[in-house]
C-alpha cells in the first residue's frame, strides 16, 4: 500500500512539473514581451530579440495540452504576434502574422469568460488596427486606393467610430472611384465634431456629383453654404452645378446674393449672365457680362458669351429680315439696320475673344459667323483654315 501511495504521489507530481513548464513558457512570453515594449523606441535590435523570444516561447504554450486553453496564452500570442506584424516595415511577411494574430485574438475573447483580458486583448486590437492603418497609409501614398480603403475599413472594424480613420476611407474611396462607400464615410462624419469638417462636405458633394446625384450634390453644398458662410467655396459649387443642372431660374438670387458679397469677384456676374442669358433675359444677360469684362477686361469666357449672346440677337433679326415677303421692303430694311447694328456691337468681344483664346474654337466659330453675315469671303476664308487647323 505505501508502495502504491508513493507511485501515485510521484504521477501527480510529474503532471504538476508538466504543468508549471508550460506555464513557465507563459511567464517567459510575458517578460520577453513587456522587455520588447520597454525597448522598441529605444533599442530596436535588442527588442526585436525579446520579441522573437517572446514568440518561441507563447508558441510552446498555445500547443501544449495543459495551456493550449489559457485564455491569458492566446491573448499574449494575439499581442506578440500583432507587433512582429507591425514590425515589418516591408509588409511582406506581415499578412500570414495578421492572421495568426487576428485568430489568437478571436479565440482568446472566447476563452475569457471572465474578462481578466479585457486590457490586453484591447491593446491587440489597437496594434492590429495600427498595422492596418500603416499599410492604409503606404497603399494611399502608392496610389493603390481600392486597397488602402480596405485597409482602412480593417482599421474601423477594431477602432470603430475613428474619425480620422473614416476621414482616410472616404477620401481613399474616393480617390479610387467608389462614389457610394465614399459617400457612405463622409455622411457618417456630417455630426461630428470633426476638425475637417468643410474638406468632408465638399467631397461629399463631388462624390454625390459623380455618382450622378446632382440634386444630392447640390443640396450638400447648399447645406454647407448656410453652415459655413464665410466659405465662399460652397455657394460657388452650388451655382456651379445649378447651372449645369439647367436650375437658372433658381439660382439667380444666390448668385446675386453672392456677388454683393464679393464684389471684386468677376466670376459672379459672369455666372449671373449665363443664368439670365438662359432663362431669355438677354438685357440682364448683357449688362451682367459687361460687369464681368469691367472687372477683368482680359476675361475670354465673358467676352466669348457677350459676343455670342449679341450675336445671336442679331442672327434671330437678320433671319427673320430674309424671311420677309418682297412686298415688305421698309421693314426688312429696318430689320436688316438693327441686325448690321448688333453685329457691329458684337464685333469688339468677338474680335477680342480670339486675341485671348487664339485656340478656342467657339471664339473662332463666332468670329467666322460675323465675317459670313458681313460677306467679307477673305476672313471667312482665313478662320475656316484656323479652325481646321485646330483639328
């Protein structure tokens, strides 16, 4: 019996040495890893050995039977494994570390019942969410967007609700063309307090204006006009698109509005004249673009625009002269005085677009046309062969 007793004593203390080694290989985790977070910023090569000694050893222990269920085991494993990922600047060896890392987190939130981890699996969140955020970076600066977006969604399945972080992942959306996950980002930052705050409602109405949501891109800039007003970046893309979007009549007020604000600023009546000239209001259209040249003398835009405008007015008198019945002598005459008088008036933002812009095919275009009505075949001649040339 006492023979039985002392076999029986000798298992149970075999299995406890057992034991306590693997546990050893725990604490000899934990040291070499807490050595490494001592020396990472100030002896790099001394903590990269800790590191590494640090992973041999939670290796042993996340395989040995008597420790493989150690909650405290796999969190060390997820921690070590996250930094020798972060560790490698290359990036090359890091994907199947990230993996390794992001399973021993995954099963050491299983095992921790107790939540005794808690800390320390929130910090392996917080490497993993920084390896992400570095290769995010490294990606956008490689212009390889698509993929830093993905990088930086990783980050915010670990961070979530980092404003920064979804700052980068719309903007690296953005940048790679998916208007819906950029709009997506940016929305979800209008009711912070993020500091960039006006950078995202512009982006947000790009991206809605190249979605083709012009109504939505609009509506964004609208909304950031009123918040921000002493932006005058806002109120402008709303014009902008309104304009493009054949909103004329709606927006003359604002571009008014605007133009009194600025008053200096020769873009506002130039705009107030494509919107009158486009609602028939070809007075206000006229004098609006005279504004325009007042402030900028060299503007080609107002000048291509004023010209064509009186141009056209005088082109809708000379057509309606030709149409005229024979018997109708007196008012063609008149007619075709008042169309020869537009043309005339025409003639010097016509003639000066082309010294501006000797390239710009409309400005050619509308010089040609006043060189047609006045028969003058020689200039005719002359701008077709530009014009030509130009293709």
């Amino acid at each position: 019996m006492k023979i039985k007793s002392f076999i029986a004593l000798c298992a149970f203390a075999a299995m406890s040495i057992s034991v306590f080694a693997q546990k050893g290989e725990l604490r000899t985790a934990k040291t070499s890893y807490d050595q490494y977070t001592a020396l990472k910023s100030i002896q790099k090569s001394l903590a990269e050995t800790n590191l590494q000694s640090a992973k041999q050893a939670i290796d042993k222990a996340s395989l040995h039977e008597k420790t493989k269920n150690d909650p405290e085991v796999w969190t060390y494993r997820a921690l070590i494994y996250a930094d020798l990922a972060v560790s490698d600047s290359t990036f090359q060896q890091s994907e199947q570390l990230v993996s390794e890392a992001a399973e021993a987190l995954k099963k050491a939130q299983e095992l921790d019942k107790e939540g005794k981890n808690k800390s320390g699996i929130e910090n392996a969140q917080k490497i993993l969410a920084q390896y992400s955020m570095n290769k995010g970076v490294k990606e956008f600066q490689d212009k390889k967007y698509g993929e830093a977006y993905k990088a930086f969604e990783d980050v915010l399945t670990r961070l979530p609700g980092d404003t920064t972080v979804t700052y980068y992942a719309g903007l690296a959306a953005m940048m790679a063309q998916d208007y819906p996950a950029a709009i997506k980002k940016y929305s979800e930052l209008l009711n912070t307090n993020y500091s960039k705050l006006e950078d995202i409602y512009l982006n947000l109405s790009i991206s809605y204006a190249a979605a083709n949501d012009t109504a939505a891109a609009i509506r964004t800039a609208s909304e950031a006009a009123q918040k921000f007003p002493q932006n005058s970046v806002f109120a402008t893309r709303e014009i902008e698109l309104s304009l493009m979007s054949g909103k004329e009549n709606e927006v003359i007020e604002k571009i008014e509005a605007q133009a009194q604000k600025e008053p200096q600023n020769k873009i506002y009546p130039y705009y107030l004249g494509i919107a009158y000239n486009a609602v028939k209001n070809y007075d206000k259209a006229e004098e609006a673009y005279k504004k325009a040249i007042a402030l900028d003398p060299n503007y080609t835009e107002a000048n291509i625009n004023l010209g064509g405008l009186i141009m056209n007015q005088g082109i809708e008198l000379y057509n309606k002269a030709n149409a005229l019945p024979t018997s109708k002598q007196k008012e063609y005459e008149a007619s075709m005085k008042q169309a020869n008088a537009l043309f005339d008036k025409a003639f010097p933002y016509l003639e000066k677009a082309v010294e501006l812009d000797p390239k710009s095919r409309l400005a050619l275009e509308n010089l040609r046309t006043y060189y047609v009505v006045k028969n003058n075949v020689a200039k005719v001649t002359e701008l077709k062969s530009r014009i030509d040339a130009l293709q």
